[in-house]
C-alpha cells in the first residue's frame, strides 16, 4: 500500500521502517526536518502532500489538539487524502478528539481508525506492540496487513473513540503498578531490607508482573533515565481523570496516581523514566 507516517519519535520511527520492510511505499512529514534523516521515503512538504500521496497515513504524535491540528487543520491530511483513504492514529489521545475528528473526516469520505498502542519504544522496536483498535471493522480489515507489521495482538475495541477508552484503561493499571512497585521498594528501603532480594521474592509469587520486572529493576537499580518518559503518563492521566469525569465513574486509585504524577512533575522530573515515582516518595 502506499502509506504515509507523521510522528517520527521514538516509536514511529521503527514503526515506519517496520511498513517499508513489508514492502509497502512509504511517505513521510515532520515538524522537525532533522528526524527525517536517512529513512528511505518521500519527504513531503506538508500533511496535505502526504495526504495526496497515500492511500493510508498513520500519525504517532503526542497530543489530542496536535492530531486534530495535523487531521483538520490548514494543509492539514484532511486537504489532501482522497474519499476512500484511511487515517490511523496510533496517539494516545481523548476518546472525544478521536470521535470528533472521525467525524470530520466523515464528511470528505475519509475513514479514521483510533488505534492506540502498548508497549513502549522497545515494543516498536521489535514490532510487538499491543494495538486497542476503535472504528469501523471493514475498514480495520483493509489496515490490518499493515498493523500486523506493527504488533502481535490487534483488537477491534469497538467504534471510533473505543480504541482511546481501551488505551486509557491499559494506563490506569500500568502506572498504577508501577505506583505499587515504587511504594513496596520504598517500605523494603525503610524497613531496612535489600530491594533486590525483596523484589526477586516477590517476582516468584502472585506479585510478579511486568512492571515489577521492569520498572523495579530500574528502581533497584536506581535507573531513573527514560524508558517512558513520565510526562507522557502524566499526560495520560489528565486523559483518563477527564474521561472519568465525563462518565462519571468514580477512579479513587487513579486519582492519587494522578497525584504522584503531579509531585514527580514538580520536581523537574518529567523527561526521566515513570520508575521515578520512587523519588517522589523518597521526598516524603
């Protein structure tokens, strides 16, 4: 197919390359020309360019007003993507942007997937990405070749905006682990006890769990550098207390997380790893 990809971070980027290996054309647009070095694709001189050129884009941007500016805006995709073309939007945003701009692009016959994904940089690195998919399943089967070459569980959620909802669900429990894990590492500190030992008890019994492989190891080890950086989660859960609050469901455990996220955010900490919720207790 011929696909175009705007957002060429750290997850686009093996993303995009990901689709090209597959065999498929590959057409690019970046806010920031120097990550466009050395990707074998067509540079194309606005979101409108490469809509004219795919028959299927994929945006990896941050957040929902910079997707809705790069859908919707001036010589934004929605004045160049033909009826009939596809946009998948693999960003975290609002399950409400996801909605509004399917509806938008509706209007020109252009289809819109919401298909967030889990599993960080190193999961778009070896293409094992979770993808919470939201929208209309005929047009998910004409984009699922391309998603296969992105991740191993692909999920039809529901309509557009589900994919978002799913997304926020999956962040709820992460970063609330990972809140989990920084606390059971800091009693271990406090009580006396070596974290190693208390975190390779617990990864043997009904404890265990990614997180605890991964973001306790990183505490243990006192790595706080970014893996994810915690802006973004905090991001996150600005999304999920907002999507609560619209549905009024009552989220007292996200909430404190939410908390946790601001405190690490004050102090300075939101370019290093989520891991770092453990210095926020450590401030205490």
């Amino acid at each position: 197919m011929r696909t175009g990809f705007i957002g060429l971070g750290a997850m686009g980027r093996p993303m995009a390359l990901h689709v090209h290996r597959a065999g498929h054309e590959l057409a690019v647009w970046a806010r920031r020309p120097e990550s466009l070095v050395d990707l074998p694709a067509r540079i194309c001189a606005s979101p409108a360019d490469l809509g004219r050129c795919c028959e299927v884009v994929f945006t990896v941007i941050t957040s929902s007003p910079d997707v809705e500016g790069v859908a919707l805006g001036k010589d934004g995709l929605s004045d160049g993507m033909a009826p009939g073309s596809v946009l998948v939007d693999c960003s975290t945003i609002a399950p409400e942007s996801a909605r509004r701009i399917a509806g938008r692009l509706a209007e020109k016959g252009i289809h819109f997937i919401d298909a967030p994904v889990s599993g960080g940089e190193q999961g778009a690195i070896d293409a094992t990405l979770a993808i919470m998919a939201g929208g209309d399943a005929t047009v998910l089967e004409r984009v699922r070749p391309l998603l296969e070459c992105l991740g191993k569980r692909i999920v039809h959620v529901g309509p557009n905006g589900a994919g978002q909802v799913a997304k926020a669900c999956n962040q709820m429990i992460m970063v609330a682990a990972i809140e989990a894990a920084a606390e059971a590492m800091r009693l271990a500190a406090g009580a006396g006890v070596d974290c190693a030992k208390v975190r390779q008890a617990l990864a043997g019994g009904s404890a265990a769990s990614r997180v605890l492989d991964v973001m306790g190891e990183r505490m243990v080890r006192r790595d706080f550098s970014a893996g994810i950086e915690a802006r973004l989660h905090h991001k996150d859960f600005g999304l999920v207390l907002e999507a609560a609050r619209r549905s009024g469901v009552p989220t007292p455990l996200a909430a404190v997380v939410a908390q946790q996220l601001n405190a690490l955010m004050a102090q300075g900490w939101g370019r290093d790893d989520t891991s770092s919720l453990l210095r926020v207790l450590e401030q205490a």
